[in-house]
C-alpha cells in the first residue's frame, strides 16, 4: 500500500469515526493541553514514548508548550529485535551496549519526527529488563544489580544523564527527583502499573516515590499509558478503523482518558515509529496496533483506607479471570498452569493491613504466588523502608525483605483453593503512610499473571 493510499484511507476512516463510531467511548475523559502545561513523557525504553503518547507530543508541540521526553533505559537487552536488524546474534557485553547507542539514536530521529529537538531528550541508561529486579531486591545495603546483558553494575554510557550511577533502587529514584525538581511539569505521562513488561511496570513505581519525596503528587496529574497486557490490543496490525479501547479486565477499574489525533498527526506517528528501525523490523504489526486514532491513559486512583473500614477493589475482574484468553507464546505447560491473580478486598486494622487476592485456580506444582508489601514514610527514606514479599507455593510460603528471610510468623496467612488472606502488621512496614501493594503468579521464573499495583493510603479519621 502507498503511503498516499494509505493516507487518503486515513482522511476517509477518520471522517466515517467522526460520525458515531465513537459513541461507545463518549463515557470517556478528553485529553486537553492548557497553555500553561509543561508536558513531560517517560519511557522504559526508546519507542515506548511514540506507542503510548506520539500524539499529545506531536500536539504539545503545536500548542508551543514545552516538552521533556526522559528514557529509563537505552533499550539494549532486546535480543531478538537485534538479531533480526543485525542477521546474527548480539551477545557481547560491548556489542549490547552498542545496540543501546543504536536506539538512543532511532529515538533522536524518531523525537526529530515528532517535534521535539534532541536537547529535550534525556537518557538515563538504567538496566534493560532489570529495573524491576532492582525495584524488587537492590535498595540500600543490598548491592546493585549486575546487567544480565552488558555485565555492568552502574551506567555505562557516557551521554547519559549521570554515567557511573549505581544500579539501584534510590538511585534511579534519585535521577527523577532531580528531574522533577528541575523542569516542574503539570503532566506526566508514564508507563502504566498493570502493564506486563518489568521496566514498564517499574517506572511507575520509581516515578510515585520521587513524587512523594517532592510533595508534588497533587500537583501534577498522571496519564499512564499501558503497551504490554495479555493479547491485548486486538486486533494487531494497522487498523485505524477500531479505536483503541481499554483491556476489557481494566476498562470498569480506572479512570480512563483519551486524545484523539488528526489524520496527519497519525501518519506522522507511523513514521516515527518507522524511525525505531531495529523495533520496526522485527514487530512491525505490533506496533502499528497502536498506530490510531486515540491514545488511551488509565490509572487506579489511590485507595483512601480508614481505621476498620474494609475495602472491596478491583472486584469487576473476578469474573474474568477464569475465562481470559492466555497469550501465543505461553508452551502447553506454561497454559495448563496458568493461574490468575487479583485483589478482592483490603482492611486496615489498627496494627494490621489485611489483603485478600483471589486465584482463578489453586496453585499447581511449581506456581507460586508473590504479594509485595512496600511502605512509604516521610520521616524514612524509601531506601530504607522494609521490602515485603510473601512467596507462597502450593503447601508453605516464606517472607522476605528484599532478599533476607524473615521468620515465617511474622504474617498470618490464611488461604483456601482459590482465596490467599494475609496479615500483614504495619510494624514491620515500617508504620507507613502510604503502601505500595502487589501480586502475581509464576511457574519458576517465568511470571504468569499479575495484579496491577496499587496505592494505599492510610488515612487518619482527622484527614
């Protein structure tokens, strides 16, 4: 198809969209960019900030608002993308860190496309694929977290926002802070916390400290967007005719906006997703998936928890959780052992958080069920506050903090096939304000499923 087809078929399917076709979405928020906005976009990887915002930069842009676009990584662990673009394996530590110097380029040309100019772009060259391993067990007196890929423990490269930084947790939370503090945006769009891929995942978490530790959390307004969930979106491949919509398990649970793109605004987003060359190459009908008329951003407001008040969250999932369609490249195994997470219900007693989830099936050999407990306070550093993960396997269960075992009294869990109740004294959070909870399922080291991580405010009756 010529790229004037295809342009001129853009022109028609966004006239016919224009007359109805949205109506199902009009329950929907609209994105819209005031004057005074300052609009920062945060990316796991190069790509990431065309697939989920390449539209309201491209609009930014046209308003003459500023923008900052930050990258958590260089994208350099992508193995597969790189053996398809290079025609031969990449594996050498100095070969990895070259293809990271590759999609820092594709990203100044993709961001050229786009509008914005090369000085607006930061790197901060954290771990591809490792981020959330480092939010998971590299805080404080743990060491940093060594690449799988490159072998290095700190940022290798030398453009980069701060070369030498230590892979870990305080440092990467360090870097938005600094980032934070400097430009002051009022809107933030980040990579969204139900999404399955790890930097994804991670950033959010990293970006809801350092806001935090800034005071700004009610002073910016978050638009996560979400890439990586299951099978979705359908169908893959170019269909400007089918708005994105949100995952059907999501679209109850959040509060979801949308922007919506002009024609020229879409095909300016195809050519810079084309400018991602060595990801263009290899998944060329995965990203075009997100090349639309909208872009879609969802997030799960903070739940506001009372004193002996019990909360009931994410419950319209449940019902889904047995019947979901489990994604291609899950082997036989790996199907038949699939088991779903999500969260039922949570209570703060005066001592005690008590978090219920629920499994579609009980735990088969070898699947076992992680819930994280991460506490925040404004009289500890986050580096410093306990680390929780309750690992639970089809008979016993072990917590830790970070990596140390702890004694397995120091939590209640109480289960039946498909329920996990546990209890959780607040003591050993640290006596926190705020909690940074999770869940999810694995068949050894491969993750299955996964609850979208949510804020838990503890809220005192005089607040």
């Amino acid at each position: 198809m010529s790229k004037q087809f295809r342009l001129f078929s853009v022109v028609v399917v966004f006239c016919l969209l224009s007359f109805g076709a949205r109506a199902d979405q009009s329950n929907m928020g609209k994105l819209v960019l005031s004057p005074t906005d300052r609009i920062l976009i945060l990316a796991p990887h190069p790509d990431d900030e065309v697939l989920g915002a390449g539209g309201v930069i491209q609009q930014a842009v046209a308003q003459k608002l500023p923008v900052k676009v930050v990258f958590l990584t260089y994208g350099d662990s992508n193995q597969w993308s790189f053996l398809l673009y290079r025609k031969h394996p990449v594996v050498f530590p100095a070969a990895v860190e070259t293809m990271g110097l590759v999609r820092h380029d594709e990203a100044i040309s993709a961001s050229r496309i786009l509008g914005v100019p090369s000085q607006n772009l930061t790197f901060l060259g954290y771990p591809d694929f490792g981020t959330l391993n480092i939010w998971y067990y590299h805080w404080n007196q743990r060491p940093a977290y060594r690449s799988i890929m490159t072998r290095v423990i700190a940022v290798p490269y030398k453009g980069a926002y701060r070369p030498g930084a230590p892979y870990k947790g305080e440092e990467i939370v360090k870097d938005l802070r600094s980032i934070l503090r400097d430009y002051k945006p009022t809107k933030i769009f980040v990579s969204h916390p139900a999404d399955h891929n790890g930097d994804h995942l991670a950033l959010y978490l990293y970006l809801r400290v350092a806001l935090w530790d800034e005071g700004m959390d009610n002073q910016v307004q978050l638009f996560p967007y979400l890439i990586h969930y299951l099978t979705w979106p359908k169908p893959k491949g170019f269909h400007p005719e089918i708005d994105l919509t949100p995952p059907e398990a999501l679209a109850s649970d959040e509060v979801w906006t949308q922007y919506h793109l002009t024609p020229l605004q879409m095909e300016t987003k195809e050519k810079a997703l084309e400018a991602h060359k060595t990801q263009y190459f290899s998944s060329p009908r995965y990203l075009l998936s997100f090349v639309k008329f909208n872009e879609l951003f969802g997030d799960f407001p903070p739940l506001k928890l009372h004193l002996n008040e019990s909360v009931s969250i994410i419950s319209g999932r449940r019902k889904l959780m047995t019947t979901m369609e489990l994604p291609d490249e899950l082997n036989e195994r790996e199907r038949s052992a699939f088991v779903g997470v999500d969260w039922k219900s949570l209570r703060w007693e005066p001592e005690n958080l008590i978090v219920t989830i629920g499994l579609s099936k009980p735990l088969a050999q070898d699947v076992e069920t992680s819930i994280y407990f991460f506490g925040y306070s404004d009289k500890t550093p986050f580096g410093q506050m306990p680390k929780i993960n309750v690992r639970l396997g089809v008979l016993s269960y072990n917590v830790y903090d970070q990596t140390k075992h702890l004694d397995q009294q120091v939590v209640t869990v109480n289960r039946t096939p498909n329920d996990i109740t546990i209890t959780v004294p607040l003591k050993l959070l640290g006596y926190p304000q705020k909690i940074l909870t999770s869940a999810r399922t694995s068949l050894g080291n491969f993750p299955l499923d996964n609850a979208s991580w949510v804020v838990v405010e503890l809220v005192n009756k005089n607040s």
